[in-house]
C-alpha cells in the first residue's frame, strides 16, 4: 500500500500507484509517495518502491489546462520526442515502457507515466559560471537540432500569429486595475502591482509604434517549450535531464532561447546578466545555426510580449491563483529594464 508523505497543504489527489506499478514488474513494490511541488501543470509524485525510487507523472487532462498537454496522442508525441533525444545524447529522462509496450498507463480515464527519478538539483543563472551559461546555450541548440531531425516526420507547424495589439493590453490593464482597487486592505504585492500596471501603460504609450509585424521566414521548428530552471536538473556543474515536456511544439526556435534566457539570467532587479547572456547566446547560434538577425528579430518580439505580458496578475486576480506570485518583482522589472537597455540587450545576443 503506498502511504503518501504530507508534504504541502494544498495536495493533489492520490495517484493509484499500486495498479500504475503493476504495469511495470520490475520497478518493484510501492513503499512510498510524496507529491512534488514544483510544476504549475501536471501532477507529479517522487515514488520509492522496494527497487528503488521513480517519478510519476499524472498527465491532466486538456479541459483541466488551457492546452492540450493532457491529450493521449499528444502525450505519446512527447514520450517518442523523449526517447529519441535519448538515443542522440540529449540528456533527457524518458519515461519507461509497460507489459503492452506503452508509455502511457490509462486507469478509469486517467493518463500516467513512468520515469526513472533523476538525482539532480535545479540551477539558475545567478549559479551558473560564463563557461556553463555558455554550455546551456549549447545545449539549447542541441534540442533544437535534435528535435529537427526526430520530428521531421509530424505535420507542418500552423501559422503564427499576430503580435499582441497594445489596444488589447491597455484593455487588460484597465480591467487589471479595477480588480486591485476593489480588494479591500492591499499589501505590499497589490501597491507594486498598481504600480507596474500605471508604469507599463505609459511604457506601451511611448513604444505602441515599434509593435513587430507578424514574422515572415523566421525558423520554425520543434521546440522544448518550457525551458527554463525547473525543468533542468544538474548534478554537479552537469546538465543531467531536461524534464516536462508538456509544451513540445512548433515555434520560431530563436524566441525559445530568448525566452529561455530571460528566465535564467534575470536577476532579482530585473537587470538581464549580460555576460551570461553574450556567452550563452553565442554558443546557441553556433549549435543551432542561427544567425544574428534571426536572434535580433527574436530579441524584439520577446521585448513586446514582456511589454504586454500580464499573466501573473491575471492568474491572481482573475483565477485566484498566487503560484506565480514570487515572480512577479522580477519579471514585471525586467520588461521596464529591458526597454531601457533594449540596445545593449540585443547586442549581448547578437554579438
């Protein structure tokens, strides 16, 4: 019987972990499980058995998301993406097959997987060396050429979209504002969210005119989707596994490492680690092919999306969900830092 370890207090429901590991006879029997804080999306849960311990992931289903990572073919996409990568090199924890040959466990409607639990710790770019930034970059570029060569058989990618209209974002920033002013005592969060919201508005009023046209020839491709620390893992100064794949999809790939960097190198003023990034930036060109214009391109539309990115205030005050809250001071920084230094930040890609 596997006894679930309290570990937080909100908890997801207990997986049936027993009927998932009769699935896989040579993992052993279940000892324990403890649920796993860290995803925003799926279920996860560190399993220890009397083989050893495992990762098990309980894929939501699509109408719990607003994507389509719970979708049982789009699951199986991921789990063959994973297990080729593997065969490449890329380091990468691909999840286990059953007795019937399948990577997906289906019990009454449910969809798990199973993987073998990698020891590693999560790094951020405040972490990381000039010389280890530079080998992210470089492992960036490997997924994405790796990822070339697995996936050249799925369908064409749909077209991009537009970028996001400021009329929309003044809209949403308006209706943002309303929402805080109704609360009653604010805190500390909701002044500085008042603030970056008026502070943003002026910012967007002043740049409306550098909105970028819908891009024409960028180089789509496979990408990760979701890099960035936590789903990393480092044993020593070694990139181990990449881990969630849940947004493995087609994308201009030189915005997946911008947007990669973003996250790993900002620090906790909202100022980009430039050096890191010129570092990091170079050695993704030379693995993935990139050129500089197609990463300046990409700097300045990942410059608009920060610009008109709201997703965390909208999570807490339209869903009621503070997750992502300790973000916030970072992130809603680096999109003003940003467009201040927006020419030093291009050249630190692009050099």
């Amino acid at each position: 019987m596997c006894r679930v370890l309290r570990s937080s207090v909100t908890l997801p429901p207990v997986p049936p972990v027993g009927e998932v590991l009769r699935r896989y006879p040579d993992a052993g029997e279940p000892l324990a499980c403890e649920p796993l804080d860290k995803g925003l999306l799926n279920h996860g849960y560190r399993v220890s058995t009397s083989r050893g311990s495992y990762f098990l992931k309980h894929h939501l289903d699509k109408h719990h998301l607003d994507d389509a990572s719970g979708d049982h073919a789009t699951i199986v996409r991921q789990h063959r993406a994973t297990q080729q990568l593997h065969s490449l090199g890329v380091p990468v924890a691909p999840p286990l097959t059953d007795t019937q040959g399948d990577t997906v466990t289906v019990i009454d409607g449910e969809r798990y997987a199973l993987h073998r639990w990698v020891d590693g710790l999560h790094r951020d770019g405040a972490q990381l060396t000039t010389a280890q930034s530079r080998r992210l970059g470089a492992l960036l570029g490997a997924v994405h050429m790796g990822l070339e060569q697995v996936m050249e058989a799925d369908p064409p990618p749909p077209a991009r979209g537009q970028s996001s209209d400021p009329a929309d974002t003044f809209t949403l920033i308006d209706e943002l504002l309303t929402a805080v002013r109704r609360l009653g005592p604010r805190d500390a969060f909701d002044e500085l969210a008042v603030h970056r919201l008026v502070e943003r508005r002026a910012l967007l009023e002043q740049h409306a005119h550098r909105r970028p046209p819908t891009p024409e020839g960028s180089a789509r491709g496979w990408v990760h989707g979701d890099f960035h620390p936590l789903n990393l893992l480092y044993k020593g100064a070694d990139p181990v596994a990449i881990v969630d794949w849940d947004r493995l999809g087609v994308q201009p790939r030189a915005e997946e490492a911008v947007r990669a960097a973003a996250i790993f190198f900002v620090r906790p003023d909202g100022k980009l680690a430039l050096e890191k990034v010129r570092a990091y930036a170079r050695a993704y060109r030379r693995s993935a092919g990139a050129g500089a214009a197609e990463l300046a391109a990409a700097v300045h539309r990942v410059w608009w999306e920060r610009l008109n990115d709201f997703w965390i205030l909208s999570w807490r005050y339209s869903l009621h969900d503070r997750r992502a809250d300790p973000q916030f001071p970072a992130v809603s920084a680096l999109a003003v830092w940003w467009t201040r230094e927006y020419e030093a930040v291009a050249e630190a890609f692009t050099a």
